[in-house]
C-alpha cells in the first residue's frame, strides 16, 4: 500500500493525539494518586485491617491520640510499627505518629520506663500508657484503658465470706479481677461495716456470692445506694445465706428453690449434671458476640417479674430439658413435677435497666443491673472454660456503661503450610522442568522451520 503525504500527515496527527491523550491520562491518575488513597485488603480474614472491636473503639474516641514509637533508626522495626499505626489512621486521622530515637533521648526514655527497643508510649486526654507488643491487642487494650474514666472503680462487697477480687484461691475472683484491671476497670473492695455510704464514684458494685447473712443496715446502704441509680452485678449462689430477700423483692427476682441440673450433659464429657453448658443466649449487647457455650457450676434459677419502672431481658437460659433440682445433684436425678421442681428452659442470669435522674440532672441516664444465679463461672478454678471470660469481661463492660466490644481476637493465617504428597510433587517437577521447556523448543523449532521453507 503506497502512502501519500496527506494520509502519512493524518496518521501523525492521530499518533500525536493519542500521545497527547494518553500523557494526559497518566497525569490526571498521578494527581489523583497523590490525592486520594485507595486501598483494599484481599488478605484471607483481613489481617491487614483493623477488626470490629477497634475500630468502634476509635469511633468513640473523639480527642485526638498521639502515638510516640521509641525506636532506633531500625527500617525494619519502623516500617513495621508504621504498617500497624496505619490500619487506626484509616478510621481515625487525628492519631499521629512520632519516632524517636531513644539513644538520643535517654532521659525521656528512662523517665517513661521504656526498655524495649519499638516500646509504644501512648498519649490519650492528658494520660498515657506504654505498649510493648506490637500488636492490634495490645494497642487496643490500651486505648481501651485509656478512654474509660479514671475515677470510677468496681467495687466488689467484703466482710462476708463473699470471693475475693485479686484473690488466689479458686473460690476467688483473682484471675478476673486482673483482667479487669487490663482493660483499664479498677477494683476495689469495700467493707459496708465500715463505711455510711457507697462513694459515688463507684461505676458498679459486685454482690460476689455471701457466705453470712448480711446486717439489715448493710442491705440498707446497697438499697439506697441502688435507688440513687447504681449499678450492680449480683452473684448469687442456690441457697446462699446472703439476707438480701429485701433488694430481691426490690427488682422483683425470686430464687427458685434447688440446682439447675441438665441430665444431657454426659453427651458433652460433662459427668456433674449440675454444670450447665449455656448455648441460648438472649438478645442483649453483653451476649452478642458470643460464640462459645458458657459452663456455670452450680446455678440457680431465676424467677424474673420487675417492677414497672424496670426493662428486663434474659440473658442466661438452660436447656429444655433441664429442670431444678432440690435434692443433692450427686446422686441419682430425676424430675418430679408434683414437688416445687420447675422444668427448663430456665433462666439463669438476667439484665435490668431503666432510665433514671442521678443526681438531680435533667438528662437522665440508664440504670443497669445484671444479676446471674452463679458466681462460680468466673472463680479462677472456671475461668477458663468455655466463653466465662468473655461473658464475665461483657458484663462488666456493659455496666460501667460501655457497649464497645472489648474482646480482640488475633487473626489466623489460614493454611500457612503447604503439604503436598510425592506425586504431586513429581508432577509440578515434571511440569515446570520438562514439560514448559519441551515445549517451549518444540514450538520454537516448528516456527524456524516454517520461515525457513517459505
């Protein structure tokens, strides 16, 4: 085809248009690029994202965090401590980043008590906490403890048998009481006998299982206390001697006579019937995400009827086939409906909230009550079992008024080893070594061959 100078001058002109227009194109996504970011994680369970519980933590959070990194002029180690501090500016971007040199500021490292070399010193209202695990937990945790006010504190009731807080018996409450404290919720106790009135910066009082009637002044103080608008977690125990009758009657619970007793637990390796599997839960912030079955030892069940001024919602029940049982649990168990034994399903903890004024405030604030009929479920010998842990901590979180999910689990890679059996293992060999290669001359030979008989 023979070209004349019009057409080779129209095919310059749509060369240079095309160039020009294809500059352009590159220029307007180079300008948009440094302009707006756009990223998305493909990894399997998101693993470069930050989960649920963080970021409705960060969204809470409206001051702003200033994160400090005391790390050596290490790439590896900042550019990792960056990639993490990313995943929380994505849904926060008043949180900064410093790095610092520690060498350089000894004396500021010494002061905080950094010692390890990537130590995190977060900064949140006016109070800071260091991070040593570089770790979307532990960074969490600590902008957990860090937004919760400092000045309201658990109190847990002593001077009656009840379990200890911090204790190390396994009766006591010590392993929870500690994982309180990490997620920045102080505990404390309090002996009524020695005090005229619970302080009021008190964000919820735990009722952890009386051994001894408590004195009708005492009960006085906790209903008063109670009526001002209070929180309270309330343990209680089948038959405990706690002389609380008159607070029961208060938020309108009645102790069912007897153990919750579950003959279908020999299905799940579980030889005491009296150690109920939880698998219902009710509808309510603490129980939503829970995924595990909860074990309570020993429980009693709950007869709920508030009053009018109380909501109530179930949140513990047993199973249907479950009834209480008002002989000893060791022995042979049988249900009799002509004795005061109730079947299941029953319920075995319950929430109480209402809307109430404290002190004298026009706004009024929701009340919240959580009373469950067992409180071995978080001694340290149960802890573990289970999803008591994660129940005990929602609770907690859930009265001092704080519904933000405070549980992070990590993220597991999946599959991180490929197993492959020796034949597959031939078989790629044998594809990749022989296969493409022969291949590859074969149609390399055909081609030199074709041109060369034309």
């Amino acid at each position: 085809m023979r070209l004349d100078s019009s057409v080779r001058r129209r095919l310059w002109l749509q060369h240079m248009l095309f160039l020009l227009l294809f500059g352009l194109i590159l220029g307007l996504l180079a300008w948009f690029s440094s302009r707006y970011a756009i990223q998305a994680d493909w990894t399997a369970g998101g693993r470069n994202t930050l989960s649920e519980p963080s970021r409705a933590l960060l969204a809470r959070m409206s001051e702003p965090v200033r994160i400090t990194a005391y790390a050596r002029d290490n790439p590896t180690l900042r550019d990792g401590i960056g990639r993490l501090i990313e995943r929380y500016r994505r849904d926060k971007p008043n949180l900064t980043l410093t790095f610092v040199n520690p060498d350089l500021l000894p004396d500021r490292a010494r002061e905080l008590g950094v010692t390890l070399d990537g130590e995190l010193y977060v900064e949140y209202r006016g109070r800071g906490e260091k991070v040593q695990q570089l770790s979307e937990q532990a960074l969490t945790m600590a902008l957990q403890r860090l937004s919760r006010q400092p000045n309201r504190a658990v109190l847990f009731l002593e001077g009656h048998g009840e379990r200890k807080p911090l204790g190390m018996a396994n009766y006591d409450l010590g392993a929870f009481g500690r994982e309180l404290e990490k997620i920045g919720i102080p505990v404390h106790s309090v002996d009524l006998s020695k005090e005229q009135r619970i302080p009021s910066t008190t964000a919820v009082l735990v009722i952890a299982g009386p051994q001894q009637p408590l004195p009708p002044g005492e009960v006085q103080l906790i209903l008063d206390y109670v009526m001002r608008g209070g929180n309270l977690l309330w343990l209680l125990e089948p038959g405990g001697p706690s002389g609380l009758q008159a607070l029961a009657a208060a938020l309108g619970i009645v102790v069912l006579p007897g153990v919750v007793v579950d003959p279908d637990t020999s299905r799940l390796g579980i030889k005491n019937p009296a150690f109920i599997p939880i698998v219902d839960y009710g509808p309510h912030p603490i129980t939503e995400s829970l995924r595990a079955p909860a074990l309570l030892p020993q429980a009693a069940a709950l007869d709920v009827r508030p009053t009018e001024d109380w909501n109530s919602t179930a949140l513990l029940e047993s199973q249907s086939r479950s009834w209480t049982e008002t002989d000893s649990p060791d022995g042979p168990i049988r249900f009799d409906p002509d004795t005061v034994e109730q079947a299941g399903p029953l319920t075995v903890g319950v929430a109480l909230f209402r809307s109430i004024a404290v002190n004298g405030s026009p706004a009024p604030t929701q009340q919240r009550l959580v009373i469950v009929g067992d409180g071995d479920f978080l001694s340290n010998t149960y802890l573990g079992n289970g999803a008591n842990l994660e129940l005990g901590l929602n609770i907690l979180n859930w009265l001092t008024l704080d519904d933000a999910p405070i549980i992070v689990r990590p993220k597991a890679v999946p599959d991180p080893n490929l197993d492959l059996s020796d034949s597959a293992l031939a078989l790629i060999a044998a594809t990749f070594l022989v296969a493409i290669p022969a291949g590859l001359l074969a149609s390399g030979w055909l081609i030199w061959f074709r041109r060369r008989r034309r």
